[in-house]
C-alpha cells in the first residue's frame, strides 16, 4: 500500500485532525484517509465507506453500543464469584514463572 509523508503541515490543521480523530475513535491515519476520501470524492456516502472509517457520529447507533456495553457488564456482575484454592498461585508468580520457562 503506498505511503504518503506530508511536510510543512500547519500546526494549527494538524491538531484540527487529531481531535477530530480522537472524537470519532480513529487513528490518526485513518481520519487522514477519510479526510483526504471526502475532498477527493465528496459523493462517496459514509456508508460505502469501509466499516473502518466510518462516521461514529450517530446518536442512535453510539447510544446502541453503549446499550451493548451495559448488557455485557451486568451480565458479568451477575456472574457467580470465583473460588480460588488458597495454594493456587498470585499473578505475579505465573507471570514470574512464565518468563523464566523462555
């Protein structure tokens, strides 16, 4: 895939695009892409776009995910607690032993 290195790039614009990206939970690079697919093709509709670079903007479907999300954290609060044995060992250890067994 080619590459593109943009010099002398105001400051003022960059930050521009790197809140917008922020805001739309993108990659620098891909708000770039989308950005840049917009002015070089202002017909291509949002959704025609790949799934990756589109517009997070729509209330219904933020407020969908965050439904999603609540589910799936009650459903995980209503989950019985676990029983560890008191000999089963600590984080620390297995990660301790995991990196001497390399």
């Amino acid at each position: 895939m080619p590459a593109l290195q943009v010099r002398d790039l105001p400051q003022d614009l960059y930050d521009k695009l790197k809140a917008r990206a922020e805001r739309e939970h993108r990659s620098l690079a891909q708000e770039t892409i989308v950005a840049i697919e917009r002015h070089v093709d202002p017909a291509t509709r949002p959704d025609e776009m790949p799934a990756r670079f589109r517009l997070v903007d729509e209330e219904a479907e933020r407020q969908a995910r965050i439904a999603r999300r609540r589910r799936v954290l009650e459903e995980i609060a209503a989950m019985p607690p676990s029983i560890v044995p008191d000999d089963f060992p600590s984080a620390a250890e297995l990660i301790r032993e995991d990196r001497e067994a390399r």
